[in-house]
C-alpha cells in the first residue's frame, strides 16, 4: 500500500511538472493593435463574450470580392515555446466559419472551418498532429487575423505551450505559467 502511494505520489509531480512548463498566454479580440474595416469592434452584441469582440459582420464581403478586413495583436512570449493557437469564436455558419493567420511574417494559414455553430466555443489550431505547432522565441511577436469568410466573430485568444490545456469557458487574460 505505501509502495503504491509513492508510485502515485512521483505521477502526481511529474504530471503537475509538466503542467506548469505549459505557458499560456491569453488576451482579448478588442486589445488588438490595429484593425481594419470591415473587421469592427462590437461592444454590445452578442451575449456571453468576454467583454468586446471583433466582428466581420455577415454580407460585409470577404476575398477575393473584398480583401480588406484584418486584426493585428502584439504580445510577449515569456520563454521559447511551441505553441497551440486557440480563439474563442462564434461561427454564422459554413461560409462563416474562418479566419487567415499569419505569426509575425511567416506563411499564412487556414484557421476554423469547424462545424460548430451560433455558439461562442474554443477552436485550435494546428487540429492535426501532422501539422506543425507554432514556433515562438522568448520576446515581441504578432499575429494578425485576416478576412477569408465574413460572419464571423472573434472573442479571445489563447496561446497554450501545453498541448494538453483546453480552455473550456471565458479564460482569464494574461500570463501563466
Ligand atoms: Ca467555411
Ligand atoms: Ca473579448
């Protein structure tokens, strides 16, 4: 029985170990540094955001019709770290369901396209393992949110260096480690 409480005991702190390696950096949508029409600021919308949220109103246009339409964010990365992009959105519908994504001046990729619904939820990217996380050195980068469909909504974002994290509600802004 006490061999079993030790074993226990070395899992525990090798789990909660792991755990706190993990740093999560998370802001709000609105704190973005620039953006630009027909992306807008919503302050008063949609029930059950974390405050404000950025929104590419249904029928605003989207590429290749209309290519305008972004949010930039800037933030610090604590440590050097492979990350898990998430964002608390709120999809219209199939043809409103994503965003493009670029990390600092890296290529862009496709971001959403999941089929969950006029409800705020959590989506991450990569969603394949074969797809390679996001790479970010210890200091100041950006990521900038570009218009692909218009009915979307974009309420937080999360940056999880443990892969195991999922944010389930409203997170908290800031650092953790
Ligand atoms: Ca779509
Ligand atoms: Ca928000």
């Amino acid at each position: 029985m006490k061999k079993r409480i030790v074993i226990l005991g070395a899992f525990l702190s090798a789990f909660l170990t792991v755990r706190a390696a993990g740093a999560k950096i998370c802001f709000e949508a609105e704190t973005a540094e620039l953006i630009e029409a027909p992306m807008v600021l919503v302050t008063n919308g949609i029930e059950g955001a974390s405050g404000a949220y950025l929104e590419i109103p249904e029928g605003a246009g989207n590429p290749p019709k209309v290519t305008d339409g972004k949010a930039v964010f800037a933030f610090e990365v604590p440590s050097d770290g492979i990350f898990t992009l998430w964002c608390r959105v709120w999809w219209e519908g199939e043809c409103s369901n994503s965003f493009t994504v670029q990390s600092d001046d890296g290529a862009a990729f496709l971001f959403g396209e999941d089929a969950t619904y006029k409800v705020w939820h959590w989506v991450k990217y990569p969603v394949a393992r074969t797809t390679a996380p996001l790479r970010l050195s210890k200091g100041r980068h950006t990521l900038t949110f570009r218009n692909r469909e218009d009915g979307v909504r974009l309420d937080q974002i999360l940056l999880s260096a443990d892969r195991r994290f999922v944010p389930v509600d409203i997170e908290v802004p800031g650092l953790r480690k």
